[in-house]
C-alpha cells in the first residue's frame, strides 16, 4: 500500500504530512462517490428544509478544522487495521440499505472516514481527523422517529411556557393541549414549532464555537451544556412573540411574514446568547497565569 511510503526515515516531516493530507482527500474523494446516492437524499432535505440548511456548511467546516491543524507529524500507517474496518463497515452498509435506514448509511459514512484515517496515518492522523469527522454528524437529519418522540416533548415544553410568558405580560392566554388561545386568536404549536430541529442547528454552531475558542475546558463544557436551555428559550421567545403579534394583527399575509420572520430570527436570538454567555464566563473565569500576576 502506498501509504507505506510515510514511514521513510528520509523523508520530511513536512513532506511526508503533505502526502498522508493528499491521500486522505483521495480517499474522501472516493469515498464521496460511493456514498452519493445517500448525500444526495440528505441534500434535498438541506435544500428544501431551512431547519436543515446548515447542513450545506458543515463539511466545509470540518475540512477548514483540518487545514487549521496544520500538519501531523510521526505518523503511524495501519493500513491492514484500516481496511479490515472497512470490510466490517461494509457489512453495515448492506444492513442500512436493506432497511433504508439513510442516518445508519451515515454513520458508516463517518466509521469509515475514521477507518482512512487509521489507514493513512494511523493514530496521530485520527487525533486530528478526529474531531472534524465528529462533526460531520451534525449534516445528518434526524429520523423521523426520533423527530416524533423527542419532539413531542419539547412541543408541549413550549407551549406550556409561552403560555405562561404570554400571561406574564398581559395577555388572557390558555392553554389547551398545544393550542394557545388568546381571545380569538388560537395559535397552534405544530411538530415544526417544538424547536427540535432548530436546537439541532444551534448545537452546531455551539460545538463549532467550541472546537475553536482557546478556552478553558470548563468554558467550554458550560457552552454546551448550555445548547439546550438556550435553544428552548430561543423557541419559547419566538412562540411568545408570534401570539403577541397574532393578538394585535389581524391581516393574514402580515401574519405569516412575521411568523415567519420569527422562525428565522431564532438563530440570530440564538447567538447572541451564546456570545453573552462566552462574554459572562469570561469574566467569571480567571485563567491560572491571569492569577500568578495578581
């Protein structure tokens, strides 16, 4: 196997992390082609869904965490533990196409980009591979099943708050099943209004700012634990604003851009939580050379 080659006691470190880079995008490469009739099912739902747009932008996330990384030097080749996971990864291929299983397709997409990795430079190369391959999970849509029975859930959460927020300000809100009703008007909370797959979304982009802050790893573990509450607030606050909205508009057409224009000002409310929570935790948190100088 060419890969081989990489382990000259002659050859540059530079030059021999250049050659594993050009293998690995070889192998993506062809990688690509044989799991193209799966990325372009999810493709649709990238084009289609703008709850899932963000999935156009991750893979091009991963390569640039990547080329970030600069290059990996002592690699260790394990091409015959590579292709032997490969051959095992196939096996769950045949598994996820007898059932038409597209996410399960997906994850022997990522085990075997892992199995490359393995296989190109061993260990030192999946340390930096690592991380980015994970990613890639977030281009993947949820199944239907899990939509349905984690959404439900979240579905009733956000009623049942914006019911009350809404109350809280004024308005003669009340709830009934996930209807909120409010004089006349009856805003109904749909599966598309439990903030799941905005929550998906917004987990993204908190891992991708995670993947980049050069923070403290408690930082780093409150923004994502904080992916959650945010994005249900998030959610919680659009809901709100449309049953305000609905109360005091009455024509329909101005109804609808301003439910929609909510919907897509959740991401936009998202970050700029996400970027007060950073800027709190980095006045809370004092770095251990920050402390010597006092």
């Amino acid at each position: 196997m060419s890969s081989i080659s990489l382990t000259h006691p002659g050859a540059p470190a530079a030059a021999t992390s250049r050659a594993a880079m050009w293998q690995l995008a070889a192998f993506v490469g062809v990688l690509g082609w044989a799991y193209l009739p799966m990325l372009r099912v999810f493709a649709d739902k990238w084009l289609n869904d703008p709850q899932y747009s963000h999935g156009l932008l991750v893979p091009f996330f991963s390569a640039f965490l990547i080329w970030r990384g600069g290059k990996v030097d002592a690699l260790k080749p394990l091409p015959v533990l590579g292709c032997g996971l490969l051959v095992l990864i196939l096996g769950l291929r045949a598994v996820a196409g007898a059932l038409l299983f597209h996410q399960l397709d997906a994850a022997a997409l990522l085990l075997s980009l892992v199995a490359v990795s393995l296989a190109v430079g061993g260990v030192p190369l999946l340390k930096r591979t690592g991380p980015p391959v994970a990613f890639l999970v977030f281009m993947v849509p949820l199944p239907y099943e899990l939509e349905r029975n984690v959404g439900a859930p979240l579905k009733t959460a956000a009623t049942v708050s914006s019911t009350f927020l809404l109350q809280t300000i004024g308005l003669p809100a009340i709830r009934d099943g996930n209807l909120i009703l409010i004089d006349e008007v009856r805003l109904g909370v749909v599966d598309a209004c439990s903030g799941l797959k905005m929550m998906v979304t917004f987990a993204a982009f908190s891992v991708g700012a995670v993947l980049l802050m050069q923070r403290s790893r408690f930082e780093k573990l409150m923004v994502l634990l904080g992916i959650i509450p945010i994005a249900v607030l998030t959610n919680v606050l659009r809901i709100t604003a449309t049953g305000v909205s609905f109360n005091v508009i009455t024509d329909e057409d101005t109804r609808k851009f301003l439910h929609d224009g909510y919907g897509y000002a959740m991401m936009l409310v998202g970050m700029v939580l996400l970027a007060l929570e950073v800027w709190i935790l980095k006045r809370l948190v004092i770095d251990e050379p920050e402390m010597l100088k006092t």
